[in-house]
C-alpha cells in the first residue's frame, strides 16, 4: 500500500522506546507507575454530569448539531470570556465551538497555509501545531526556547527573509510542556510583530484556569490589537476534567472564527448538543469546581517538585499546568536515557523532554494528573532511589 508523504512525515514515535521498556518491566513483574499522561484523573463534577444527563434525554438533541455551535454555547463562551477575563465578544461572529481544541488546532492551517507557506513554531512544543502545519503542506520555524527566557519565544531571532513568508505564529501560555507563563507584556510584543510581518497568531489557552498561588493566566485578546491577528483556542478539558467529552472553543478575530468555521462545516458536524449543554452548565458555575481542583494540583505539584529536588533536578515550581519540567542533574546528558534510568530503577515513567521536539533535550516532564496514593507511591521510589545514588 502506498501511503500519502504527510503521512510518511509524521515523527516517529518518540516514546517507542519508553514504551518498550513498560512493557518489558511489566512482563517482568513490576508495577509501573506513569507520570506521562497529561490527563486529569479527577472525575467530571457531578453537577456538569446531571446536565448530560438531562440533556441526553432531549430528542432535539438526538439530531445533527451545527458546525458552529448552539447560539446557547456560543453565548455561555461570551459570558465566560467577559466574566474570567474582562472580554466582550459577539458570539454570533466572534465564537466557534470545536470538538477539543485540538481539532480546531488540527483544522486552523487549512484555512491559512498553502503548500510552501511558513508557520513560526517552538521548541519544545505541543506537537500538533507543527504537524498540523505539515498536514497543510506548510513548513514550520522552530524558535528554541530557552530556561534563562522564560521559556517564551525571541521573535526579534526570526529572519527578515522568514518573518516575510509567515503567515501563523503558535503561542501556548500556560505552557504544555514546559508550564511557563506569559504576562500581557509578552502578549503586546507578540501582536505587534505579527502585525508588522501581516502573520496569525494562534493562541493556545487550554490552561487557562489550571493556576497556582493566586496566579490568573490571561487571555491574549485582554491585549490592546488582539482582535486585529489573533484567535484563541480554549477548552472545557483541563479546566473541568472534560478531555472525555470533547467540547472546546475558538475565539477572537471575526475573519479568522469566521473561515474555520466555514473549513470545519465542510469536515464535521459539530459537538454533539447534549455535550454542548453541559459545557453550558459548566462555564456558568464553574468557580468552586475549578477552586478544589487546583488545590489538588497544586498540593501534588509540590510534593513532585520537593522530590524531584532530592534527585538533583532543578525545578521551577510551575504557577499553570499540569506539568512540572525539570533539568536534569548536572552531568546528565540526555532526556531519554536519563527516563530510562528511573523506569528500569523504580518502575516509575516520566516523559523525557525531546518528545517536545529536539528543544527539550535535557529536560524531563512529570503530570500530575495521578491519583494520589499512585503519585506518593511512585514518589517514595523516586526519594529511595535518590539515596540510593
Ligand atoms: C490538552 C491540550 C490541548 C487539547 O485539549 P482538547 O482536549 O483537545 O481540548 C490543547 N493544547 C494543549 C497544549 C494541551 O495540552
């Protein structure tokens, strides 16, 4: 069978290896724990489940949705964005519903890229913006980022020559993998570059209510000019434990909302309405939900980051995410054999940081999305074998 050369550029598979040593250590008795898997293991709430399950026994809702989303949704987004950041937006041109976020990043360059164009890209990075890019037939610029940057991107680093080609700029802040943050500032910096190269800035905000110590992640749209370039991705996933129901959110510029719109009523049917309703429920009486959640994170993010310290990490404490990163030892050279060490030691899987692309070499990731006696077992191991050393 001859397969299509987007799908013989995909990446390997860049935890195969770690995947192996799994299944080797667990043919062999071990219990493995893994801190991999960015998926929030605290149940959806119950009263955003009671609205499912209304919603389930509807017929209205047993019918096709509209790409777009119910006008409902799209005004519960409206009231949520002018509440949680101060933004008002017309939710008839300015809000498009997505099936998860990541299907409305997977879908944003088949509105903007032809083949041959340029998207500005990071390292690390979440992996789908560049592959969705290469889906498009585009190519991406990595910007490295870097510890002593904050991890957010120099823009003044991107070449005349390509800034002119451009036509999108990825964001992510709160960061996946890093758990970086970017204040207005930054945000400012950012929309007058891609307003001075005519380049899209797709912000991803998947972890925007998932804050530590008081912190509040801003929307880029709270920035003077936003509107001009910019559209940004949200999503119920990590902010009410919803990655299974698959319900999230464009917002922004008119054209922009407007065009994946028009790409998605071409490809999908939209988000199943009983699913929308829920989300409904959700964005309208979130906050206590949100609240008990990241006392949770935040009380495991430290114990992560004390014993990651025992191993002689260096560690930042993350104010967003679900994710701590942290450099290796000194002397430590690489990300994947230093996450083959601790596997094939104390059953205990973390995800090395080139998984996010060469850029996080050096670096490994830890979730904090395990149940809590899973996460103090594997901590235990972890603090044994740092006196073990
Ligand atoms: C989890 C995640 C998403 C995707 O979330 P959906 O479940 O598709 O809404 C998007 N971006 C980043 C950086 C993520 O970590």
């Amino acid at each position: 069978m001859r397969l299509a050369r987007r799908v013989e550029q995909l990446p390997p598979y860049l935890f195969a290896r770690i995947s192996e040593l799994i299944a080797e250590q667990q043919a062999a008795g071990v219990d493995v724990i893994s801190l991999g898997i960015g998926d929030p293991d605290l149940p959806t709430p119950d009263h955003i489940l009671d609205a499912l399950r209304e919603a389930a026994g509807d017929p209205a809702n047993h019918r096709y949705p509209e790409t777009e989303g119910l006008p409902e949704f799209r005004e519960a987004v409206a009231r949520w964005y002018d509440t949680r950041h101060g933004v008002a937006l017309d939710p008839e041109t300015e809000v498009v519903s997505l099936i998860g976020s990541k299907e409305g990043l997977g879908h944003l360059p088949l509105c903007l890229i032809d083949p041959g164009d340029l998207a500005i890209g990071t390292q690390p990075g979440y992996p789908v913006y560049d592959i969705a890019t290469m889906f498009a037939g585009g190519e991406t610029l990595s910007l490295q980022l870097r510890e002593e940057d904050g991890w957010l991107p120099r823009l003044e680093d991107v070449p005349a020559a390509e800034a002119e080609r451009a036509r999108l700029l990825w964001l992510n802040y709160p960061n996946n993998p890093t758990g970086a943050i970017a204040d207005e500032a930054f945000f400012a910096r950012a929309i007058a570059w891609a307003r001075d190269h005519d380049v899209v800035i797709a912000h991803d905000l998947a972890y925007s209510d998932v804050c530590y110590d008081g912190y509040q992640a801003p929307s880029i749209l709270e920035v003077e000019g936003a509107r001009d370039v910019a559209i940004e991705f949200n999503s119920l996933s990590k902010t009410f434990n919803m990655t299974g129901w698959r319900i999230g959110m464009a917002v922004g510029n008119a054209d922009l909302v407007g065009v994946l719109r028009r790409v998605k009523s071409n490809l999908d049917s939209g988000v199943p309405q009983a699913v929308q309703q829920m989300a409904i429920t959700a964005l309208d009486d979130p906050r206590d939900s949100i609240e008990r959640h990241n006392e949770i994170y935040q009380r495991r993010r430290d114990r992560v980051v004390e014993v990651l310290r025992e191993l002689g990490l260096h560690v930042d404490p993350p104010k967003a995410s679900l994710y701590v990163w942290a450099r290796l030892p000194e002397g430590e050279r690489s990300s994947a054999a230093y996450a083959q060490q601790l596997v094939e030691a104390t059953g205990v899987v973390v995800t090395p940081g080139t998984g996010y692309g060469d850029g996080g070499e050096g670096y490994i990731r830890i979730s904090i999305t395990i149940a809590d006696e899973r996460l103090e077992e594997a901590l235990s191991r972890l603090s044994a074998f740092a006196r073990g050393q």
